[in-house]
C-alpha cells in the first residue's frame, strides 16, 4: 500500500499535473544529471514503489522534478515508517489504494515522504552487486557526519542523520561477501558512535549507552580495535560527564587496553578521560601521571589521528579535555592556560565546545574564592546559550557548579538554569 504522502503519488502528481509522460520525464532527470542515460522504467518502479531512489538520486530528483533536495530528504523517514506499518499486507493493500488515491494526488502540493531508500535500483542490472553503491554511500555519509557540529544544534545534526540510519538497518540486514560485512561493520560502528556523542550531549543517558553498546558490538565484528578503543572511550564520558567517574574510569581503562602501546586519537582520548575521571575520584596521583602521558601523545599524533573531527584528536579537543581534568583537580592556573589555549584554537562556531570551556572557568572562579563573579559568568554563558543547548552536557556542568554554590550566588544561578 503506498502512502497517500509517499514518493510514488508525489512523483506522479508532478508529471501528470505537467501533462508530461514517463519518457518525458525521464528526459529531464538525465538532464538534471549531466545527459547520463536514466532508465524510464526506473522511474515507473518510483512511482508504482516497486523500487525507491537511494539518496544518490536526491538532488536529480530534486533538480528534475523542481523540488529542493531538503523536500526529498525531509519525506524520507515518513514514507519509510508508512510502509513498515504496513506489515506483509502491504503488497496487496498498495494495489488496491494506487487506483483510489492517483487521481486525487494530481497537482497535490503537500511534500510527501520518500519510501524505503536504497532496495536495489541497479538490481536488475546483470553481473553487479546492487549493495556496493550503499556501503560506498554509507562510508561518505560517516564521512561526513564525523565533522561534528560545526555551529548546528545536535538536535539538527541528529535529524539530518535519520534517512542515513534507516538506510543503514537496512543494508545491515542483507547478506555480503566477508569482506564487505567487515566494512559494513567499521561503518556502522562509527555511525553509531556518533548517534552516542549527539545523545551524550542531548542528556539522553539511557539512549547514549544503548547507541554505545551497539557501536562496541559493531567494532567488535569489524575487528577494528582501535574503533573500539575510540568507541569505549567516549562511552566512558557519558558516566564521567552525568556524575559516575568511577564507571567512567573503568571504560577508560577497557579503552587504553583495546587501544594497545600504540599512540593514536582512540589511544590519547582513552587516557585523556582516564585522567580526568581519575580527578573527579580523587586519585590526584594517577590523574597526574595520565595528564603527563596524554600530553606526550597528542604531540606525536598526525594526519587523520590529529584531524578536527569527533573521531580524532587535535590539540583543541587536547587543551578542552586539559581544562576539565585541571578543573577537577584544582590546578586553576593549569586549567585557566589550557581554556586560553583551547579558545585559540577553537575557530568554528562551535557553541558547545566554547560553554563547556567557559563553564570551566567559572568553575575555575569559585575555586579561587570568588562565588559570586563564577555564579556570574555561569549565568551569564547559560543566558546567552540557544534553547537547543540549555538541556545536556552544558546544563549537566552548570548544575555542577549550582551545587558547590551557596546563598544568593546559588539563587542567581538557579534562576537561569531551573
């Protein structure tokens, strides 16, 4: 059954609403590709739902039929939760609905939702294997998620990954030679590792765990042990984050063991968080020695493993996670120099990453016996910070600080933050 918002009835209302036929049609979306051929009965597969377009064959689609790819994106969770609600009547039941609904569709201007992407529209093609143009998709889509957020809301970043997650499942769920499981594997690790990070900083404890879990169990199949370091490791911030550093401090130590003697990002961000969770313990000593050990690791790390994305380790993430194990320990004047640092080198809009550095400094403040200039520059940070942020990692550090702070400097915090 397709849905009465689905990419059949949207695609059929178009070219018949232009009075144009499938061949026509099919004419400009080769020339909304260059002039390469298009097969017209691909597109008589989109319209019936036979086939649905991957999100190789957005922006065409787009460009052909006068949409914007953002419209053919933002349709595709609906179409793809419509026809699972369906369950295994929905061969039949779409038979008898297309009669029914096509007419009406005509000149609809609703934007529909695209149906489930990516069942093979190469299939019929002899002699290819139609998996492999979604597993190279899948690996520019990490690509490219891995970025971080670059001044959008994790909400934002969360909902422009939700088309490439179904289609992930999706492609999971088929059979592949050995080699390409084990690709598949690595990527789907490290999609889900980010799905993790977004709710770790959304505040979704439960989820992130969860997302974290299915991440390790995909490192684990790929065999990639510093994808698995990498994914333990930032596992290990969600307890160390929302107030259990010794659960913290025991992933950390999983991460260092997968991670091996070699210096990498996954290795330096496992001791990075073993020596700030051994700070929040208390372990003054063995947070020490783990800050002199990742401070030799991050001048030696190089290309991808010092590159500024969620999966590597720069020297701006370096001076953000000295700042909180510095802050933790006491040591203002380290944790002052290493924010200035971080600061300098923070050249992205990143929203996030400048509160959680400047919540560190107020920390900082109260440290040095100043309450009210900390509960201050906290309220401060918190008023000017978008709504999407206010929930989280942030407000997770600005309640930190609300709670080591008494009287009216308390009051004057709790006033932006509850």
């Amino acid at each position: 059954m397709m849905s009465p918002d689905g990419i059949g009835i949207l695609l059929r209302s178009i070219r018949e609403g232009a009075s144009r036929t499938r061949q026509e049609q099919a004419a400009l979306i080769e020339e909304a590709q260059d002039g390469r051929w298009f097969d017209p009965d691909n597109l008589k597969r989109w319209e019936s739902e036979r086939r649905l377009p991957t999100p190789v064959w957005h922006d065409t689609i787009a460009r052909a039929y006068g949409l914007t790819a953002g419209d053919v994106r933002s349709a595709v969770v609906a179409s793809r939760q419509y026809r699972r609600s369906q369950g295994k009547e929905e061969d039949v039941n779409r038979r008898q609905f297309i009669g029914a609904t096509a007419a009406a569709a005509v000149g609809a201007s609703a934007l529909p939702g695209i149906a489930q992407a990516r069942q093979g529209i190469d299939g019929a093609l002899s002699g290819t294997d139609s998996s492999i143009g979604d597993l190279d998709y899948l690996q520019t889509a990490f690509e490219r998620h891995r970025g971080g957020y670059r001044g959008r809301s994790p909400h934002a970043v969360l909902d422009e990954m939700t088309s490439d997650l179904d289609l992930l499942g999706e492609v999971l769920r088929r059979p592949h030679p050995v080699k390409d499981r084990a690709e598949l594997a690595r990527t789907a690790a490290g999609i889900s590792g980010l799905v993790a990070i977004i709710q770790h900083d959304r505040g979704d404890q439960p989820d992130a765990a969860r997302w974290f879990a299915t991440a390790e169990k995909a490192a684990r199949e790929s065999g990639d042990r510093r994808l698995r370091a990498w994914v333990l490791a930032r596992h290990a911030m969600v307890p160390l984050n929302y107030g259990a550093p010794h659960a913290a401090a025991r992933l950390a130590a999983r991460a260092r063991r997968a991670a091996g003697g070699k210096h990498s990002a996954a290795a330096a961000l496992a001791v990075a968080v073993t020596a700030r969770s051994l700070a929040a313990i208390g372990d003054r000593a063995g947070a020490t020695k783990a800050l002199a050990d990742v401070r030799t690791m991050a001048e030696r790390l190089d290309g991808a493993d010092s590159a500024d994305t969620w999966n590597g380790y720069p020297l701006q993430k370096h001076h953000v996670h000295l700042s909180q194990a510095y802050t933790l320990l006491g040591d203002t004047a380290a944790a002052y120099a290493a924010q200035e640092d971080a600061l300098a080198l923070t050249r992205s809009p990143s929203v996030m990453t400048r509160a959680l550095l400047k919540m560190d400094t107020a920390a900082c403040l109260r440290l040095d016996g100043d309450p009210g200039a900390a509960a201050d520059a906290a309220a401060d940070i918190f008023e000017r910070l978008p709504d999407s942020y206010r929930t989280g990692l942030i407000r997770s550090r600005a309640l930190d600080l609300h709670h080591h702070l008494t009287g009216r400097h308390r009051d004057r915090l709790a006033a932006v933050i509850e």
